[in-house]
C-alpha cells in the first residue's frame, strides 16, 4: 500500500515548520536541512558557477520550492536550467547495502507523491515549477541531464538511488560545482554513505564535509 505525502506533512501551526517565512509542506526535510542546502546554492550563486540546478529526488516538492525561492531571490530562474528527477512511484526496493534493523520503515512503494501533487505545490506557491523528469534514476537517458551542472541535490535514500544519480551529474559538474547528498550519515539509510564512499573511491574531489546528516562534495 503506497503512502499518500499527506501522512509525512507536519504541524503548520509549529514554529518550526517554517524557514525564511515559508511553511514547510514535508517532515522529510528539517529547517536546519534547509540552510544548508539553500545557503550552499546562493554560495554557489554567488561564485558564478556555470550551469544548471538540479535535484534528484523531489518527493512533494519542499526543497524543490526552496531552490526556485532562492533561484528567484537571486535572479537567476530565467539564467539557469532548473531539473528534478523522480520516480513519483515511492521508494524503489533496497539491495543489501541498505540493510539495517532501524530502517525497516523504509519500505518499498513508501514516500509516495504523484507528479501532480508535486505540480498543485508550485501552484499554490505561485512559483514557476522546474523542468520535471519522471523515472527511475538508473533508467534515465543521457539527454534527460544537462550537460554542465553548478549544484546538485541528490536525496534518493538508497545505495542504487545515490550511486545512479552520481553517475549521472559526476560527469557534468562545472569546476567548483557542489553535490549535495542528503542523509549521508543517518543511521537508517546507510546505503547513502556506503554508496558516496564506493563512488568517490577513484575519484578526485576538492572536499568533502558533512553538515546537518548532508553530505557537500566541492568538485
């Protein structure tokens, strides 16, 4: 049975379900989440990094809304490309590499959220939505990714999920680019980890550091 996003949204009337004025529709992302990924973005903004903004992994929107707020703050939404990526079907199956006892709610088909869900977010946001790219990420045709990419947001949850998207963007990064990966170090997902640590193995990376359980790859 797929679960709808309605039973993962939190308490609007919480203090804490809102960041830079703007309610949080999803518990599946903190406020804390948030500023990292936004303020790495405007760094990257700032630093005039060529190319495009991607996500792989929107579930119902929430950071897919925050990097269009902050892409609009900037001026930069008619300079730059905006992509998400997604299944829109919920979680795919786990492989080994996922194995853990604490994550057994993870299951496949959970964290569902249609395409047209993710679309009424951005309606009512009144916010242009991003160009959307509906599949497995393992599945994805080359011409579905841009070729140069400045910033990455990769939330896939699974090992496959993170080594697929990696493949993809790694490729394509501009010099100074960033790749961020969320729940790298979240003790229920530890394919996300294992699957960063395999990939970056033979590869060379300026630095990689940890804030708020995301990975930052400075390439």
């Amino acid at each position: 049975m797929k679960d709808s996003y309605d039973n993962h949204r939190i308490n609007k009337d919480n203090p804490r379900s809102r960041f830079r004025g703007q309610v949080i529709i999803s518990d599946q992302i903190s406020r804390e989440a948030l500023e990292v990924v936004c303020g790495r973005l405007e760094q990257t903004l700032k630093q005039e990094v060529p190319g495009a903004i991607v996500e792989f992994g929107c579930y119902i929107g929430t950071t897919s809304l925050f990097i269009r707020r902050t892409l609009d703050d900037k001026d930069q939404s008619n300079r730059r490309e905006f992509h998400v990526y997604d299944s829109f079907e919920g979680l795919p199956l786990k492989n080994t590499q996922d194995s853990n006892a604490a994550g057994v709610d993870f299951e496949e088909g959970k964290l569902y959220a249609s395409k047209k869900e993710f679309l009424q977010q951005f309606r009512a946001a009144g916010l242009k939505p991003p160009m959307i790219h509906k599949g497995w990420f393992s599945e994805l045709a080359d011409r579905e990714v841009p070729q140069q990419i400045a910033f990455a947001f990769l939330d896939g949850d699974f090992y496959d999920s993170i080594i697929s998207s990696l493949r993809l963007v790694w490729p394509r990064m501009s010099n100074g680019g960033k790749i961020l990966i969320d729940d790298y170090t979240r003790e229920t997902l530890p394919g996300v980890e294992r699957a960063v640590r395999d990939f970056l193995q033979n590869k060379q990376a300026r630095s990689l550091r940890t804030e708020q359980n995301i990975a930052i790859i400075e390439v």
